[in-house]
C-alpha cells in the first residue's frame, strides 16, 4: 500500500438512473410552477387589459380602493368617474378593478 499515491475508484450502482430521475423531476417542478403561478397570472392581466380599452362613458365601475361611480369621461391614460351628486373624480385607467352591471348604483342607492 503506496500512501502518496490515492485511486479514486467509481461508485457502482445507480448512479445514471438517478440523473435522470432528477431532471424529470426538475421538469415536473418546472410545470407546476407554470401551471399554478404563471398561467393565471397571464390570464387575470390579460381580462384585466381587456376591462381597460373597453372602458367607455356611461359604465359603472368599482376602483381598487373601493370607490363605486359612474364614469363621465375617458382619455387615453385617465377617466372622470361621478362619485356623487357633482362630484367628478380623476382615476388612472389601471386603477379599475372591476365593471358592474348598468343600474347597479340606483338599485344600492334605493335599497337605502
């Protein structure tokens, strides 16, 4: 026995198997980020652009902070939403979180 001298001898098993397990499992983690994070954050931006440009006068809308109105007028990056009664506020397009069905003001102003 030569002690400066050192062999490095393989290891004898299933040494490919397990390469290959690991980069179908890199995959497999690879997808399911995809399909639970990626995905619906694409398709709720996408509905979210398309709320946007089909914003237009008239429609009754809720902003991200909570505010209900109806909108007045619309630029190309702002709208004027009718908040109350001669009230006219001036919100980012973006800022809109969602559109609501026509008449949805009166009935909650009625249901008072």
């Amino acid at each position: 026995m030569n002690l400066l001298e050192t062999t490095a001898y393989a290891a004898e098993g299933p040494g490919s198997e397990a390469g290959i397990f690991q980069l179908v499992m890199l995959g497999v983690f690879v997808l399911i980020f995809y399909f639970l994070l990626i995905r619906p954050q694409n398709k709720r931006r996408k509905e979210h652009q398309n709320l946007i440009t089909s914003l237009s006068e008239g429609d009754e809308v809720v902003t991200a902070g909570g505010m209900l109105g109806k909108i007045t007028k619309v630029d190309d990056e702002f709208i004027k939403v009718l908040v109350g009664e001669g009230v006219e506020l001036r919100f980012q397009k973006s800022s809109i979180g969602a559109s609501l069905p026509k008449g949805t003001i009166k009935s909650l102003e009625n249901g008072k």
